[in-house]
C-alpha cells in the first residue's frame, strides 16, 4: 500500500470521529514531514518497506529540529 493512500484513510478515520480542524491540520502537517523524510532520506515510499529503525531514525530527526517528543505523530 502506498503512504499517501493509507494517510487518505487514516483522514477519513479521524474525520469520522470527530476531530477538530485543528488537529487534522496539525496531523496532516506532521506526516507530511514524515512521508518526505521516508521517501527523500530513505528511499521508501511504500508501507510494507517501513521497519522500526526508520520511525526511529524520523522521531531522531524531529527532535534535532527542536520538536517536542509529545508533537511527533
């Protein structure tokens, strides 16, 4: 399954439970960071193809740019 085809369900997923424009703007932003970290840095565009080390490696990356643990993902 493609990223960006997952992220377009998981959308539709926190509309249907009612979260706030806010949130949803802040969700679609943080993995937008996280999708072009997986596919520029890692080569990975695909979900099947992401390991443990990868969203480590991303949540690494995050903090180093002075990102609260708590806000990624």
């Amino acid at each position: 399954m493609l990223f960006n085809d997952a992220l377009k369900e998981y959308e539709n997923h926190c509309l249907a439970r009612g979260y706030t424009k806010k949130t949803m703007i802040n969700k679609r932003q943080e993995y937008k960071h996280l999708y072009n970290f997986l596919s520029e840095k890692r080569g990975i565009r695909e979900l099947e193809a992401i390991i443990f080390h990868d969203l480590r490696a991303y949540i690494s990356f995050r903090q180093q740019s002075g990102i609260e643990p708590s806000s990624i993902l």
